[in-house]
C-alpha cells in the first residue's frame, strides 16, 4: 500500500512539473523557472522480486541493491553527464502519462 501511495504522489507531482515545462515551452508562463528532471532506475531488478522480497531488510539484499544502483548511476551517468544543469533527460509524456 505504501508503495502505491507513494508511486501515485510522485506520478502526480511529475506531472505537475511537465505541466509547468509545456507552459514555459509555449511562452505562457514568462517567469517561470524549469525543473531539470532526472531519473535513474532499476525497474527491471525491483519487478523480478516477489512482493515479500522487496521488503526485505537483510544487510546482504541491502549491499545487493546498493550496488545495482552505483552500477546503474554509473552508467546513466556516462550516458547522460553533458546534459545535466542544462537539460531533463526523461521524457515525461512517454514515462508519466
């Protein structure tokens, strides 16, 4: 349940934000100040777990999902560190909506 909620809050306030973005795009929010939107993920190992799984407290998974996430960071990081401070690198119509 908590894993809902929380997925549904930040759906939402991504949403928000590329509302606000496609104001400022379109020159109809003059003052407005964009949001650089970043997202490094790991979709594909949390969707293989059984749901008791993803709740599992042991060190050892702990270590485990610390090191998929260094390893992901690295990578979208040599993929994506020219764009950041200067452009999103998620496409929110594709990802959120």
């Amino acid at each position: 349940m908590q894993e809902i909620g929380f997925n549904s809050a930040l759906i939402r306030e991504i949403r928000a934000v590329a509302f606000v973005t496609k104001l400022i795009d379109e020159g109809r929010l003059a003052n407005g100040k964009r949001m650089l939107i970043h997202v490094i993920e790991a979709e594909d190992v949390i969707r293989e777990l059984p749901p008791f799984r993803r709740l599992n407290n042991d060190w050892d998974f702990l270590c485990h999902l610390h090191e998929v996430g260094r390893a992901r960071a690295g990578k979208w990081l040599g993929a994506n560190f020219d764009h950041l401070g200067e452009d999103s690198t998620v496409d929110f119509e594709a990802k959120y909506f």
